[in-house]
C-alpha cells in the first residue's frame, strides 16, 4: 500500500465523506429522476406529435441508446484525463440537453435531445462511484456506495409523484417535468465545483505531489476540527513510494480489462451486470402490460406505482447496510435470488392484495441489488482501469435492458406469462450463481489489498476506532 492510499485509508468517517456522499447522491437523484421520467413523458408527446408505435418505441429507447455510449466512453476517458474533469463535463452536458428537450416542437428532436441527455446521464452516474469510493476507507466503502445509489431511489419516488401531479394535470406538464430535472442541477454542478481530483487516480498517473497536496488540504479539514487521526505506520505493511506509474491510453485500458490477469473479472462484471438489468427491465416494462392482460388493472393505478417506487428506498439502503455484514457477493446474489422468488410469487398473484405485496417485493430485492452491483464494480478493478471497467460492465448491463423488453414480447405469445417469468428469473438465478462463486470477495480489504491480492482472503488492517470518529 502507497503512502497515499494508506493516509486516506486511516480518515475516519466524517462531516467530509458525507458532503461526498451527498453531492454524489444528488447526482444519482437526478439521474433517476430523468429516466424514470420518460415513462410519463412518452404518453403525452406521443399523443402530441401522432407517433406511430415503431416512433414511439424509438423514442422510449432514447435515453438507453445515449446511457450505453456516455457510460462506456466516460469509463474509458476517466481513466485516461481524470474521473473529476469527465463528471462535471457529463452533468452539464445532462442539463443543457435536458432542458433544451423541454421545448421541442417535433418528435425528431425530441428524441435527439433525449439520446444526448441519456449520454450525460450515462457518462456522470458511471464515474460517481469509482471516483468517490477512492476516497473512502475500506471499513465504510460497502455503505458509502450502497447509499450513493440509493439516492436514485428518490429520484424514482419524485418522478411518479410529479408524473401523477403535474404531467396529468397540465397541458404542458410533460415541458414542466422536463424543466424540473434539469434546474437543480445547475446549484449541484456550482457545489460539485469544490471536490477534488481522485488522488488514488493521481498517484496511478505519476502526479505524486499533486494527490499529496490533495490529501494534505484533506488532513488539514480534520486537524481544523478537532479530529484526531491514528499514525499512518498503524495501517500496517506500507512502500516506501508509489508504485510504477499504470499509464496507459484508452485502447490499452479496454485491451487490458481482457488480459490474463483480469478476464474472469471483467466477464463476473459484465454478466453480473447484464442478468440484473435484463431481469429490472424486464419486470418492470413489462408487468403492467402483462397483469393487464391477465385482467388485473390495479398496476395502473396511482397507489400501485408509489408503492412500488417507495419499496426501492429500504431496497437501497438495507443493501448497503448489508454490503458491510454479508460482503458485496452476497448480497447481490441473495438479493437476485429474493427478487426472483418475489417475481414467480407475482407470477401466480390473483388478488389485488397479492400483488401489491409481491410487487413491492419484487421492486426491495431488485433495487437492493444495485445497491450491491454499485459497491461491488468499482473495487475490484485495479485503480488505472476502474473506471473503464466500470463504464464498459454498466454499457454492457445497457444491452441486457434494451433486449430484455424485445424478448418478453417475443416469449410471451409463445410460452405466456409463466414462461417470461421462468425466462427471467433463470437469468437472474444464473448471473447470481456467477457472482456467488466466481467473483472476488472485497469486503473490509482495501483497493490495493484487492488489487494486488485478487481473490485472496483479506488482511485485518482495521484501525482502532478514536473516540472523535463520528465528529465533523
């Protein structure tokens, strides 16, 4: 372990992650906040503008296709010119384009608008975790990233909340809407303005004297209130220096998450991504269709929708208070499992009282499940590829959403509504036994541990905990 990465490694939990821990959740918020509201948006522009099913199938498919390339190439740029220059680029392109949708006048740009705010949405959610969890101690990373996600969780509850409320009862709700997801995050770009670059990401370049700046200027916040920090020789083995700087351009980054060292990583990545979305998006794009069908209308309804949006809240949170207990493979692979069980409960759902039931069930164990996916992806890359490995196993986990939806609708007439459950849920079964069995386990080790270590068992480097640890 360098200098720098055991310096931050000793700061206790403080007053300064928690503004981290904000910042980066308000930007998650938004995030969720935007693509959940395309749900109530596409309705009414649809009507609007007299689109066919083939255009408003495109248009629903608008922030997917922007996600998938702004999540893959800020993962690859970030490693390359810094995760704190590619964030706030991203925001602000998610703002610009967020608000110039709101006053489209004809689908054609509708649609483009919302790919290149799908872009900045894609671009900045895919660095927010991998930059701030190399700030973070390993003792509290689980928790930390489990409740950075959570935050989408707000942004989905405020999205049906606004859809119900302004959407359905405005003219031009669906402008309002589009306006409301864009404004506040011209105040979080201004906070934003005051975090510093990774210097975990720093040191991996070569500029040593900067990340130690970064860190002093950290060590000083502390020291200006009153909180003692335990010497650096406690944490245990420590170089002398930096390790060789891991330089490399985005076509090496890429070429390197398939190397030896790092293939069955990357592939636990990338299906561990790709079964969770498959399985969200096909749940929930297609259940409402689905039950309606099968005669039960209550989906529809208003207290449906905020039940099932309110159930991701403890779904997150209780995550990541678990991603400390049971580590990150489990609770992604138990709670893929719950969320399947949830989901074939569902399946033989009658009454309106069942349903509600196994929905919010489905809806806590699939959200929770990202809560762990969120924590688990950046820590067990190596710090010169986290985030290209983090971009490329979210842009992959993307195909998964796009082409769940495709083939339920293609199973459904074939094998009905038992066999896009089964379809589903042994996709979810399969990407948790991947998980489970393959995947590293990081829990209390920290990135360098993980990094040099692989799936090795971790090392107890905890710090004694001072009696100040919780102040600031």
């Amino acid at each position: 372990m360098s200098a720098i990465a055991a310096r931050l490694e000793r700061l206790p939990l403080s007053g300064f992650h928690r503004k981290l821990l904000l910042i980066g959740g308000l930007g998650y918020m938004f995030d969720g906040l935007d693509s959940s509201s395309l749900a109530f948006l596409l309705p009414v522009v649809s009507k609007l503008w007299h689109l066919t099913s083939a255009e408003t199938g495109l248009v629903a498919s608008s922030t997917y296709i922007g996600y998938f390339f702004g999540a893959f190439l800020s993962g690859v740029l970030a490693d390359v010119i810094g995760r704190r220059r590619i964030m706030m680029s991203a925001l602000a392109i998610y703002c610009c384009a967020s608000l110039a949708s709101a006053t489209a006048t004809d689908w054609h740009t509708f649609f483009a608008l919302r790919i290149v705010a799908g872009f900045g949405s894609g671009a900045e959610t895919v660095v927010i975790a991998p930059f701030l969890a190399e700030f973070v101690p390993r003792r509290y990373r689980g928790i930390f990233c489990g409740a950075l996600v959570g935050f989408m969780s707000f942004g989905y509850l405020g999205s049906s909340i606004l859809g119900f409320t302004v959407v359905r009862n405005f003219a031009e709700g669906w402008r309002y809407l589009a306006v409301a997801t864009s404004l506040p995050v011209v105040m979080l770009l201004w906070w934003r303005r005051t975090l510093p670059e990774s210097p975990r990401w720093l040191e991996s370049q070569g500029r040593v004297s900067e990340a130690e700046g970064i860190v002093s200027a950290i060590e000083s916040w502390f020291a200006g209130k009153g909180i003692s920090l335990a010497p650096v020789a406690s944490l245990g083995a420590m170089s002398a220096s930096a390790s060789a700087p891991a330089k490399g351009n985005a076509l090496q980054n890429v070429l390197t998450l398939w190397s030896p060292r790092l293939a069955r990583t990357t592939a636990v990545s990338w299906l561990m991504w790709f079964s969770v979305a498959f399985a969200y998006y096909s749940f929930f794009s297609w259940i409402p269709s689905l039950l309606l069908k099968e005669g039960l209308t209550m989906t529809k309804s208003f207290g449906y929708s905020i039940a099932i949006y309110g159930a991701q809240i403890p779904g997150y949170f209780t995550a990541a208070w678990l991603n400390e207990r049971l580590g990150r493979k489990g609770v992604v692979a138990s709670y893929m499992l719950l969320g399947g069980i949830a989901a074939i409960t569902l399946a033989f759902s009658h009454t309106g009282l069942q349903i509600m039931a196994a929905g919010i069930c489905l809806s806590f164990f699939m959200n929770g499940a990202f809560a762990g996916v969120y924590a688990y992806t950046p820590e067990v890359f190596p710090t010169a590829v986290r985030a290209t490995g983090t971009g490329s196993s979210s842009s992959f986990g993307r195909i998964g959403s796009v082409s769940a939806p495709i083939l339920v609708g293609l199973v459904y007439p074939v094998l009905g509504f038992l066999g896009v459950f089964a379809m589903t849920t042994t996709v979810l079964l399969v990407g948790a036994c991947v998980v489970f069995f393959l995947g590293v386990e990081t829990r209390n080790r920290s990135l360098e541990d993980i990094e040099e270590g692989g799936a090795g068992q971790p090392q107890d480097l905890r710090v004694p905990l001072s009696s100040t640890e919780m102040r600031g």
